[in-house]
C-alpha cells in the first residue's frame, strides 16, 4: 500500500530532505530516524538512486517508486528523491565547544551556519526559542545535509542554557562589546560557546555582562555583518587555537 504524507509543517512529528545528495546524508549520519525513502520512477537508473537503494536495503529501510506523492511533497520539479525521517533531538557534549544562537529567525542562515559549524569541526548546535525550525527542508537544504553530523538541542530561554551547560567561555559577540576578535586570547584546553543573536536585533544589552564580549571589527559603511558571515570568521578566528 503505498504511503501518505502530508506537505511539510512546523506541528509534524516527520520531516523531509528533498534531493538524492541530503537523503543519502541523511541515510549515512541518521538511518536510525529514517522512516522511508521515495523515489520517482525517471531517476530509477541514475548513480545516486542506485546508490541510495543499496544503503536502503543495507539498513533495512523501506523505499519505494511515488512519483505523485513526491510531486505533492515538494514544490521543485526536479526534486526525484524525498527522504522521510522522525523529528530528534540530542543533548550537546559538555565537553566540546559549542555554538549558541539567539533567536535565530532565517532558515538559509541557520542551514549555512550548520555547514560552517561542521567546516570548522564545531559539532554542537544550541538554539534558543522564539527560533526558525531547523526541521524545514529549506534548513535541511542550506545545510547541505550537514544537520545529520552535529547535535543540536532547543532552549527556552539563554539562562536555560547556562544551567545546563556551565563552567565554559563564553564569548557573546555584538556590537557594543568589550574586546575586538583579534584581540581575543581563548584559553586552549576549555570548552568555549560563541554567542549570536538575531539577524535583525542581535544580542541586547544583557549580554554585554556575559563572559567576554566580543565585535568583529568592519568598515562603517555597513551597520553589521549577516549572521552567518559572522559565525563563520568567528569559527576562523577560533579554530586557529591549538
């Protein structure tokens, strides 16, 4: 009997990765929530279906030829494989550093600072609510498939996260902050959380008395960098830490 889904929403307990490149991902990293995969029939032939097929059988995962349900999932008409896979959640390792975003509002942001993340071997994602849902195909694509190698846990409130995960540096970075990123000394063997805000309002004035404050000097042609341009050179600056 073949399947139904329904078109992707925030209130689902399912999401989709909408491609051959992010189902493989997701079939490699995160077959444990995989709940099947669909395919259209004119792709049957191509190498990655082939390839998604064999990790499929591999792990005793269902698959199976839609094209109309694949058609009604997604709004791209070159889309030929739709991975379906449980909603997860995992709590970060204390031990490792950690990337912390505040409201983040922007689901190709948050797909890209995913990517960079992982680029840069940060592999812990805190995310603190109101936040865009990082179960949006548009996240999952952004990313790359990059969601399935890192943890990434929810927050109601950055306090949350503080009790949850303290004894770290923590490195709040805005415009009005106390150090400027290169003149900043990490201690090298402890764990550390870069801080971000919102695309539009950035940390508030709180934050300024969180750890050590931290701007990324630039030009004063432009008000501020986009967010997932600044977490990348933070990553940068950070990584070069031994």
């Amino acid at each position: 009997m073949a399947r139904k889904y329904n078109r992707y929403k925030k209130d689902l307990e399912y999401s989709y990765t909408l491609g051959t490149f992010l189902t493989i991902e997701l079939l490699i990293y995160k077959s444990s929530e995989v709940q099947c995969v669909l395919i259209q029939s004119k792709a049957i032939d191509s190498n990655g279906v082939k390839k998604i097929i064999a990790l499929c059988k591999e792990k005793s995962i269902p698959y199976e030829i839609n094209d109309k349900l694949i058609n009604i999932l997604s709004s791209k008409g070159n889309c030929y494989v739709i991975g379906v896979f449980n909603k997860y959640e995992e709590h970060l390792n204390q031990e490792e550093n950690h990337i912390v975003l505040v409201n983040p509002s922007d689901s190709g942001n948050l797909g890209t600072i995913i990517r960079s993340a992982l680029g840069f071997d940060v592999k812990q994602i805190a995310i603190v609510r109101d936040a865009v849902d990082i179960y949006d195909p548009k996240t999952i694509r952004a990313s790359m498939g990059s969601l399935f190698q890192v943890s990434f846990q929810y927050f109601t409130s950055f306090k949350d996260y503080q009790i949850s995960y303290h004894q770290r540096d923590l490195y709040p970075f805005m415009l009005d902050a106390k150090l400027n990123l290169y003149d900043v000394s990490p201690h090298k063997h402890h764990p550390y959380s870069l801080i971000f805000g919102n695309e539009g309002s950035g940390l508030d004035h709180t934050f300024k008395d969180i750890g050590t404050s931290v701007i990324i000097p630039h030009e004063n042609s432009i008000d501020s960098l986009n967010l997932s341009v600044a977490v990348g050179i933070a990553l940068y600056e950070f990584s070069k830490i031994k």
